[in-house]
C-alpha cells in the first residue's frame, strides 16, 4: 500500500496530511472495485448450468454500478489532490486479497464464492468508514452509500443460496471454494 500520499493541496477545510491519509484508505477502495468489477465480469461469462441466464442477466447491473463506485472515489481521490491509481499492476501488488478461484463452474457454485467475495469487500469498506469519519464526512457519505449497494448486490446473491426455511447454504464458509462446494450440493 501507498504511503506518504500527502498532497500538495486538497479540498478545503481538510489538513494536508490529513488529506493524505483519506487518499491512502480511497486507494486500496479503488482497488477493490476495480477487482469486484472485473471478478463480476469474469462470472458472468464463466457461469453454466440451469440457472445460467438468471445468474449471467443479475451480474451486469451490479457490474456497471460497481463500475461507476471505481469511477466516484478515484474522481474523490483526484478532489483531494492524490493520484487515482487505475493501472493493473498496482492494483496486483498492492491488494490484501487473493484472486477469485473459481472457473467455469455452475451458478450456485459462483453464488457461494461470491457471496465470499461481497462480505470481504463489505467488511473493507465499513473498517474505511471508521477511518474516514473523523476527517471528511463527503468521504465518509460517498462510502456509506457504496456500503448499502454492496450489501443489497450481497443480498441479491445469497437469495439465490437461501432455503425456504431461511438459512444459508454457504453458512460458515470462509473460502470461495468452500463456498462453492457447499452451494453446489444445493444445487
Ligand atoms: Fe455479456
């Protein structure tokens, strides 16, 4: 992870190093979105099996809107007077998390991993939240709204993994691929 990432100026009423410090957390956000899109997409082509099109279908609106969260906080980033850092192999070297695991698999082995997938990421953005919420609330607010559509593109997903009795097939699972094996029985 970047450090040091002080800019030179930044939005008004907002310490420098403070300043800093927001770009920093907003950097490994960036990163994650820029991931979840591009993992999204990867899903949506490598999904077979009968609930194929109802999986493909769901999984474009979640990529274009995760698209435009990548879009919002590296435009926020550059507000503040950092770098948005959207190359590739910064996003490789610097991420916490591995690659998605999954290939071609069926729509509930996909459903399981995902699930994995959203909880990690949700659980980034709301450890950001706390960073951020004593320096900026435009940050703080533009994460909290990202934090909800995450959470509801989570809900859309594990619905798909839910018994009528209300459990979830992937409960437990800490793993894409334990994930995915355990939504496949129910499949
Ligand atoms: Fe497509």
């Amino acid at each position: 992870m970047a450090k040091n990432a002080t800019p030179r100026y930044t939005v008004p009423g907002v310490e420098l190093k403070d300043a800093g410090r927001l770009i920093d957390v907003l950097r490994l956000r960036l990163h994650a979105l820029n991931d979840l899109h591009l993992t999204l997409k990867h899903v949506h082509w490598n999904v077979v099996g009968p609930h194929f099109i109802s999986v493909h279908q769901m999984i474009d609106p979640q990529v274009d809107r995760v698209r435009d969260m990548a879009d919002d906080v590296a435009e926020r980033i550059a507000a503040l007077g950092g770098v948005a850092q959207g190359t590739p192999g910064s996003l490789v070297s610097e991420r916490t998390w591995d690659d998605y695991s999954i290939g071609r698999a069926d729509a509930i082995a996909h459903l399981g991993a995902l699930d994995v997938v959203y909880t990690g990421v949700i659980q980034d953005v709301r450890e950001a939240i706390k960073e951020v919420s004593p320096i900026d609330p435009a940050t703080e607010d533009l994460l909290i709204e990202q934090l909800r559509a995450l959470e509801q593109f989570q809900w859309f997903v594990r619905a798909h993994l839910e018994s009528a009795g209300g459990s979830l097939a992937t409960a437990g699972s800490h793993t894409e691929e334990e994930a995915a094996a355990r939504g496949a029985d129910l499949g």
